[in-house]
C-alpha cells in the first residue's frame, strides 16, 4: 500500500496545484465547487473516482452565482493532454489521443440556468468503460458563462465573451499501483515554438496510461558530417498527460536553423526510469523558407539582425570611399 501510495503522490501534487476546491472568474463573478460522491475514492481538491466497469456513475459540481442577476452556464467534460510547454491542459476534444479519453464517457454538454446570488448542482453522468482500465483516464470538469452579446458599432458582428473555470478528474476502474510508464521519440523536425521561433521540434508521446511527472529532458542536436555540437536544451518539471504528445523544442540561439543532415541525443527522466534516444533528421531548405514565412524574430535576433546589416552598409560604404579615392589618386597622376 505504501509504494503505491508513493508511486501515485507526482499525480497528486500535480492536481493539487492545477485544482483549487473553489476557483474564481474575478471579471465572470462566478465560482465551482466540488461535491464528493460514493465514488471519490479520497479527501482532494480534485475528483478521483474509482468504479467498475460498465457502472454508471456521476460527477457532481456546485455552481455559485455571485452576480446580481441570473446566468447560464454550459457544464462540459474535458480532457487532459500536453500542451507544447510541456504542462498539462484541458480541451474538450483531443483526435490524437487514441486511448480512452474522459470526453468519450459523455461528450453531451449539460445547461444550467442559477439566479442571482445563488448555487446550483450540477450532475454529469458518466458510463464507465467496459474492461478493466490498467492507469487512469485524466481530464477535467468544465463550467463556463456565456455573458452577453456585445454588438460592435461599425460591423454587423456580434463578440460573445466566454468565462470558463475548470476541476481536474481522475478516474480509475482499478486502485492506484505502480505506473507503467513509456515514453517515446515519434519524429524529429524543423518548425516553430510555440512563440513562433524558429526550432528543432522533438515530438515526445508517452504511451502509457499514467501522467509522467516530474519529467526532466536533455537535448543535444550534432552535425552528422562532422559530430560537432550545435545546439542543446535543458528543461525539467515538465509534465505530461496519458496518452499524449507535444513538441519538444530545441530552440538555435544566435545559430540560425541550416539545411543539413543532423543527429538529435536526447535522455529523458521521470522517477527512476530514464529513456534514450538517438535520431538522425535532414532539414530541407524549402521547409526553412516555409517557416520563415510565419516566424516571429525575437528582439534579440532583431537586432543581431539590424547589427549586421549596420556592419554591412557601413563596409560597402568604406569601399566605395576606397574605390572613389583611389580614382582621385589616379587621376591626380594622369594629370601630371
């Protein structure tokens, strides 16, 4: 009991910090609370519901109307994925993820009408997967006001503000045990970051039905041609959702991305596993120049950029002042 205690505590802090028992919209006025059910499996500021298979069970969430006046709110299942910071987010839909996603235990959106200054339950009901479920199956409850339409003066557009708050659920059809994790390198490319920077893109899908945290990755991008180091990154606490992927990127510096064959060395660690992987990728010119497209120059690079440009124009300058007086010269000789 205990070392399965010890393995599940990542996802516990992890959902401690991403879940507050109340979470307010300061500018939506409104709060969600989370009502415990037979199957909340342990005192959390979380939902973390074990049932069996096929049961038909429910979430329940206290919606709190802090307004003067009454509002609509839309009460949806989310589900857990990485997002390319390598931090765990919600959507309500994930087409990559081709486990069982809490979406697919009821993709049906509930209405709820509260008045002013009051709180409504709100019951979701949830269909258990039919087989024992080795891991867990993450996502979130998902409240959201629709305030009012905001009609624009010059166009016939209408702007619909949209508030949402959110309580991370864990659910489970066997007891917490010790995580089965596998992590792997699906491919290797040129692109963009999520700043829009240009970037070696290591995409990292963990496999297995349990979140890796704390995750920690070391990268190391060579030239094949001559194994001479170009590029590396260091970044740890990353997290990552079951059955996931993101973007891992290596970002070049003051080294702009060239075409050119090159060798990715990348070691990941999450607990006591480690994971190796060595990849061999070829950047192409032409998708260099589709990225610059859409590539945003960091400050930084702006002015390197306005540097050498600087340098530039003042050597053709200097040349021309060279040439210009060297004509002077030779001509001072014809005349003599």
């Amino acid at each position: 009991m205990k070392k399965s205690r010890r393995f599940f505590l990542p996802l516990l802090l992890v959902l401690f910090f991403l879940a507050p028992t109340k979470a307010w919209a300061d500018t939506a006025n409104f709060s969600i609370k989370k009502i415990d059910t037979p199957e909340q499996t342990k005192e959390a500021d979380f939902y973390d519901i074990l049932a069996k298979p096929n049961q038909n069970t429910k979430l329940v969430t206290n919606v709190i109307n802090a307004s003067n006046q009454s509002a609509t709110y839309t009460v949806t299942l989310r589900n857990g994925v990485t997002n390319n910071s390598g931090q765990i987010a919600y959507v309500s839909r994930d087409q990559s993820n081709s486990g069982q996603t809490l979406n697919k235990l009821n993709p049906a959106a509930v209405k709820v009408t509260v008045p002013a200054n009051s709180k409504k339950d709100v019951i979701i009901p949830i269909k258990m997967p039919a087989t024992t479920y080795s891991g867990i199956i993450l996502g979130a409850i998902h409240v959201e006001k629709e305030m009012a339409q905001q009609k624009q003066p010059t166009k016939k557009t209408q702007i619909v503000n949209h508030y949402g708050i959110e309580i991370p659920v864990v659910v489970r059809t066997m007891p917490s045990s010790a995580p089965q994790t596998k992590l792997q390198l699906k491919k290797v490319t040129a692109g963009l970051d999520m700043n829009k920077h240009s970037a070696v893109l290591a995409t990292l899908y963990n496999e297995s039905n349990w979140v890796l945290t704390p995750l920690k990755v070391d990268a190391k991008v060579y030239r094949k041609s001559n194994h001479k180091l170009l590029y590396s990154s260091h970044k740890k606490g990353l997290e990552m959702a079951p059955n996931s992927s993101f973007n891992y990127a290596i970002e070049p510096g003051d080294k702009p991305l060239k075409a050119g064959t090159y060798l990715l060395d990348m070691t990941a660690k999450s607990d006591k596993k480690t994971w190796h992987f060595t990849s061999e990728f070829t950047i192409k010119r032409a998708t260099l120049k589709e990225n610059a497209k859409d590539e945003l120059k960091s400050p930084e690079k702006k002015q390197h950029l306005n540097i050498i440009w600087l340098i530039v124009g003042f050597s053709i300058l200097l040349l021309i002042l060279i040439i210009l007086y060297l004509l002077y010269k030779l001509r001072q000789k014809s005349k003599e």
